[in-house]
C-alpha cells in the first residue's frame, strides 16, 4: 500500500510542476509511440505463427517430443484421432511397470495439445511422477464419414494398445479428459468399462440443462438460437464440415471484457514481457480446426439441447445403452466456480440425474470423487501451472488411492501439509489430498435443481425438433445442391476470426515496414516510470473500459435468461411441444426401473453368502472400514500407511486384488453391519494367536496415520479388539495334579475299557466338552456387549 500511495502523491505533484508534466507528458507520448509499434510486431508474429500452423499437416502444441504409436485413419472406422507416446525429456526418468497415464486432448474448436501445452501441464506432472505417459490427439480436418460413435471406439482401440504395451502392469491405465473429451472418455468407459483405471474429467460438461440462475449463460444458446437447425445450416454452407472458429467465437462472446480490451490492453501495456507468454497462448487457441457435419449435430441435438447423455438416453448404432454407471473405475470430477463455460452445475449434474441417493452409488460399485476450484477459469483447470502444481499433482500422486477407496461419493480438498512431523513421509508433495464422504442431497449446494427450469429446456428440445425437420425438408436440399467445397473454403477463410490473425501478418504489404520499426525501437527502447502520471491515467481509463464491458456483458445476459424464461415458460408453448401440466418427470431417473433393482438384490443375496468366507485378510480389511467407515473424513496417509504395511505382510497381493478385497467387505459391511462384525472371530478362526495380534497391529498402525482419533472411531476400534479377542483359541486346560494311589486305578482301568465294544464305553467325558462351552459362553459375552 505504501508504494502505490507514494506514487499517486508523486503523480498528482506531477501535475502542479509546468516542468514535470512536460517531462512527463514527453516521456509517456514517446513510451506509448513505442509500445504501439512493438504491440503491431507482437500482432504481426502472430498472424505469421497462426499461417505457419495452420499450413502443418499435424499442428499441435505439445510442449514434449512424441512418437506415433496408432494412427486412426488405419482403423476399420477411420477418423482423424492418433495415440501420441510422450518421450520423457532429459533428466526425467519413466518407471515402466507404473501405470499408464493417458491424456485426451478436448477438440472443441482449437487445435490438440493443451493436455502437454507447457512443463506444468498435465503430462508433466504425469511424466515427474514416474508414469509412462500417452497422449490422444487429433488432425486438422475429419476423415468422410466420421461420426462421434467412430471416435469413442477409436479412443477404445487405442486403450487396448497402451494396455498391451504394458501387459505386465496390473493396474488399467488413467485416463484424462479435458473439457470436450471428459465426456467422450466417459462414454468410452461407458462402453467398455474394463479398460479403465481411475478417470479424471477435468472442466468437462455432461449435464447440459443444469446451471444456476443469473450465471452459465452458454445453456440459453439452444433456445434462442431456435434449437439446432442453426448447427444444421452451418454445416450446409460449410459443405459436410463445421468451422471450429464458430465454437471459438461462442467462447469468446461469453467475456467481451476480456476479448475486446483485457486480452490485448495487457500486451499494450506489457509488451516487453508479456509478448512472449501471449504468442505461445494464441499458438492454441489460434489453432482453429473442422469438424464434421454430422458429428457436431450429434452433439448439439443428443448433448447440448437433448441432455441424454446424464440420463442414460443414448444409444449406439449396434444397440448398445451408453449408461455412465456402466463404469467400473473411479471417477473424479474437477470443477470450479470461476468457469463459465463449464459450471459445477453441469460439471456435477450428472450424478444427481442417474442416482436417487448414494445407496444407489453403492450398488454399482462406483466411486466418484469431486473437487470444486473457487477461482480459476475454465482454461485454467487444465493450463494454469498453479492449478497443475496443487490439484493435478495431488490426483496423480494419490491414484492408487483413489482406485481403492471404497464406493460411495466424495468431496476432496487440496490443503498444504504441515511442515514436519511424525506422519510426513506419508504424503506426497507439499499438499494433502483429503477425502470427505458426500450424499447425493449435498451435491444440490452446486446444482440448484429446478424442476420448472427442465420443463423450459425440454420445451427446447421439442422444439428444436420441429424447426430442424422444417429446415431438413424446405431448405437443406437446396443448400446441399448449389455449395461446393471451393465456396465453403472461401466461407471459412473470410471468418472474422481467422481473418483478424492474417490481416496482421507480412501476407498483407502494410505490415511491411512494422519489423524494421520495432528492431529499431527495440534498440533505443525508453520506458516511461510506472508513477508517470499520464500512464496511471491509462490504466485507470482502461478499467473503465473493462468495467463498462463487463456490464454490458451482464445486462445482455441478465436479458437473456429473461426472455429465455419467459418465452420457454409459456404454457401454451409447453402444452402445444406435448409437456403438459401433469405428464410423466421430465427427468426420470435409470435407477427407479424394475431391471435397476433386480441387479441390486441380486448383488444383495450374492453378498449374504460371503459374511462369513474368508480369512485374515478379509477380517482386517472389515475391521479396518468399520472403525473408518463413522468417521467424518480419511486422508492419503491413511493409504500410504496401509499400502506400506500391505507391502510387508502381503508382497504378493496386486493392486487390483487388493481394491476387490475393499470393495467386497465395503459392501458386506453396509449390507449387513450386525453380521458382518460378528462373523469376524469366524473369520480368524484359522489364525494363530501370534498371527491375530500381527494383524491387530496392522489396523492399530494404519488407523494411527491421520492423527489421534476421535471418540467415535475409539470407541469402534474397542468393539473391533474384543472381537479379535474372542476369535482367540482357548488356553489349554491345566494339567490335574497327581491323584492319590487308590483314586488312579479306576482311571486306568477305564481307559482300558476305553477298547471295549461301544456299548461298554463310559457314556460321557467332561473334559473335552468343557472347551465349547467356555467359547459359547465368551460369544454370549460379545453380543451382550453388541
């Protein structure tokens, strides 16, 4: 505060001295005069750069060295997609019995290769970590024919490649998808659910009606667009391909703050340190690519407009249900607040429309882990290196802890870990990841369902299906008849923005003379005092600007979302698209129909059988989630704790054996929890006293990682000791001293007659029926307690 203040003093003096604000006045023409200059050659590089990749036949910016290991158009279905394999850069070394770790690029109008854009991205934190890393990336241009379905089982055929590289490795590759491609993974997993390790769907929309009012503008674009007759149109004149750079605009229109001013006032003001960081951006997002007629329709109407994707409404051409809770493997939702492209609300939507509650999580055996970013902005969940230092670090340190972690649904929280300590070499990093068990009710604090909200944007859907049938029979056939690819061509390049980067490039003679100007002022560069008056006058007029954009921005879509709902709430509107007042729930839920519960008691009567089979293992592990299962939170230390100490008494156990061992006593546990405790001691019985006081001291170890433990979990770990306790063989009895001369006689002669025919045996004998009775009595003791 004390600079800044000095400095607005030296300013405002400034202007009273006839002499200093002449200098100043000077000094800043002079400045702004050679920003200027330097601002049109930072423009004229990039029109250069975006010409120069756009001429690439394989442009993307991946900031690592790669190698081909599949290419697409090789397969039964072409399509432009090819698996990359990351060669680790000098000094990193890879550990090939790791997981795999499989990055999918989004193709949502740019170019492939922000998943590796710079050292802090996801590949980089991957590759530092140790794991062979591969990367998803597409071509320019779609292969004839192509369709959404082709490039799910494209992405299909490449997992099978990885995982035969790596057949050795026990654990099933993870996966990431960024934006677009999160959910075109999960309809891979969806599919093919065996294939996947633990999924990370990083700013990755899949419920598309969802969204909170005054915020997420992008949901209204269907309905005031008319539906997806649009999408048909631009298809048309684009000859059988979509122009990315209308995807681009749409983003772009969502901020006109930061596209029109913010964006490029930064590198005016900034331009001999910002040019750099702001070339290598443009690269990207620069990077415009096509997409095929039919394939963006398949978005728009089954994703955008229809929203089957979140309940379970889509199906593929060979009959196949593409049911998202068909996934086997974990799933971690990253989103944040700051993204309004991708909002939690549609982030997260999706698990509120394919469950009624988390029981119905449990049945399916899946997990789903959230976490929720405060600030960043959609790109910034996949680009800022803050954000690949904290959250993707964490996610890639703790995947294997993410892959067993019981079924149920998570919040997860990135705090930094204290400096030192006892438990320090339990976590990775410098932050801890820390697991706090969800209800499906808790997810309506990012969601905001609105039932009346579903009926506007069912209405859309409806509609959008009349004015698209309209358009396919009076317009399309014409349009189709008289475009030509030339025609198209020439659509493309005249595109607003595409033309704005070649216009600024040395293609057009007026930039000629801009390079020799800027090298000369790049030679004699004078730069004005950051406490000239005259510059912080700029700065104050350009935050104007920016806040003047900024209500514009917010008036248009307060507007917006006030016509949408007001035209889409009609009733009339409503009745005449055939969702009248009293139909059936515009969002019936997959879980409520018959099949969904038979699975569920089938998998019920299933697990009943199996309370009781089993051995030590089995009886630590149900142990260990009883005594965790209460408490409010569980954190990695606990897994590395349990990973470390599973290392020592079970070298020969795999990953995969050891997350079908939490899961089966996970469920055992919720199904039954009176039996299922009870039934321990049974599961002990074949264990010695040395090896049930090992085990003990295994859960001990493992529950002691996170700190003391709270009453409740103490209480707990007492009732699981006393079971231990009982499953204790009883002591040998004691031997009976010796009996007197006359009382040994009958002794002897009775096991004499112990020879003797059946019928002359003794009829009872006390001592060997004294052990059941004392084991009963000590079971009779534990239910009390019960």
């Amino acid at each position: 505060m004390l600079p800044a203040a000095s400095s607005m003093m030296n300013a405002s003096l400034a202007l009273f001295d006839p002499l200093g604000i002449g200098r100043a006045s000077v000094d800043y023409w002079r400045d702004s005069l050679e920003r200027s200059v330097l601002y049109l050659d930072v423009m004229r590089q990039r029109g250069n750069q975006y010409l120069e990749h756009m001429e690439q036949t394989k442009p993307n910016v991946l900031g690592f060295e790669s190698e081909v290991l599949l290419d697409g158009r090789d397969l039964p279905r072409p399509v432009n997609y090819e698996l990359l394999r990351i060669l680790p850069p000098a000094g990193i070394e890879v550990d090939l019995q790791a997981r795999p770790f499989v990055v999918v690029d989004p193709r949502a109008g740019h170019g492939p290769g922000i998943g590796g854009f710079k050292p802090d991205s996801e590949i980089g934190v991957a590759l530092r970590a140790g794991h062979p890393c591969y990367f998803i990336g597409f071509l320019p241009f779609p292969e004839p024919g192509q369709t959404v379905e082709d490039v799910v089982d494209a992405e299909i055929a490449f997992l099978r490649e990885v995982i035969a590289r790596h057949s050795d490795v026990s654990e099933k590759p993870m996966v990431v998808g960024n934006c677009q491609a999160g959910w075109q993974i999960m309809m891979a997993a969806a599919l093919e659910p065996e294939l996947f390790g633990p999924i990370l769907i990083a700013g990755a929309p899949l419920s598309y009606w969802a969204g909170e009012r005054g915020k997420a503008p992008m949901r209204y674009t269907g309905g005031m667009t008319g539906g997806s007759w649009m999408t048909a149109l631009a298809g048309d004149l684009g000859a059988g391909l979509f122009d990315g750079a209308l995807l681009v605009q749409n983003f772009e229109k969502l901020n006109p703050a930061n596209t029109l001013w913010d964006k490029q006032y930064r590198l005016y003001a900034n331009v001999d340190s910002e040019a750099e960081r702001y070339l290598q951006f443009e690269r990207w997002w620069g990077g415009h690519v096509v997409l095929g007629a039919d394939e963006i329709q398949y978005i728009v109407d089954n994703l955008f407009i229809g929203n089957r994707l979140s309940t379970a409404g889509l199906s593929t051409r060979d009959g196949r249900r593409i049911d998202l809770r068909n996934i086997r493997s974990p799933i971690v939702v990253f989103c944040s607040k700051g993204d309004d492209i991708t909002p939690p609300p549609q982030a997260l939507g999706w698990v509120r429309d394919l469950y009624a509650d988390v029981e119905d999580i449990y049945a399916h055996e899946q997990t789903i882990v959230y976490c929720v970013h405060d600030t960043t902005g959609h790109l910034g969940i996949f680009v800022s290196g803050s954000v690949s230092r904290k959250e993707h670090t964490e996610f890639t340190a703790n995947m294997d802890y993410i892959d067993v972690l019981p079924p149920g649904l998570y919040e997860t929280q990135v705090t930094e870990r204290a400096p030192s300590g006892e438990d320090a070499a339990h976590i990775d990093g410098d932050y801890l990841l820390e697991f706090t068990p969800r209800d499906v009710a808790d997810l309506d604090e990012f969601v905001q369902p609105n039932e009346e909200d579903d009926r506007r944007f069912a209405t859309v859907e409806r509609v959008s299906q009349i004015n698209l049938g309209l358009y396919q029979m009076l317009l399309q056939p014409w349009l189709k008849a008289v475009m030509t690819p030339e025609a198209a061509r020439w659509i493309r390049r005249m595109h607003p923005i595409r033309l704005a980067y070649k216009l600024y490039s040395d293609r057009n003679p007026l930039m000629v003379p801009v390079p020799v100007l800027a090298d000369r002022v790049r030679e004699e560069r004078q730069v004005a005092a950051q406490d000239n008056p005259w510059r912080m006058a700029e700065s104050v007029a350009s935050d104007h600007i920016s806040s003047s954009l900024d209500a514009y921005r917010e008036l248009r879509d307060s507007l917006t979302e006030k016509l949408f709902m007001g035209w889409y709430g009609q009733p009339w509107l409503q009745t005449v698209a055939g969702l009248g007042i009293g139909g059936e729930p515009l969002r019936r839920r997959p879980g409520i129909e018959p099949e969904h519960r038979r699975f569920v008691d089938n998998r019920q009567a299933e697990l009943c059988q199996r309370i009781d089979q089993g051995g030590g293992h089995e009886a630590v592990m149900r142990a260990l989630i009883y005594v965790l299962g209460g408490a409010p939170s569980t954190d990695e230390r606990n897994f590395q704790r349990l990973k470390a100490t599973r290392a020592e008494l079970e070298p020969e156990l795999q990953l995969a054996d050891f997350k079908a061992l939490v899961r089966d006593q996970f469920f055992i546990l919720k199904l039954d929890r009176k039996r299922a405790l009870a039934a321990i001691p049974t599961l002990l019985t074949s264990c010695s006293n040395a090896e049930i006081d090992e085990h003990l001291e295994h859960l001990e170890h493992v529950l002691a990682a996170s700190g003391p433990l709270a009453e409740g979990v103490s209480e707990r770990l007492e009732e699981v000791r006393g079971y231990f306790a009982e499953a204790r063989p009883a002591p040998a009895p004691k031997p009976a001293a010796a009996a007197p001369a006359e009382e040994a006689a009958p002794v002897k002669a009775a096991s004499v007659k112990k020879e003797a025919p059946a019928g002359n045996a003794p009829s009872t004998q006390k001592k060997p029926a004294a052990k059941p009775r004392a084991r009963k009595s000590t079971a009779d003791k534990s239910s009390d307690k019960e």
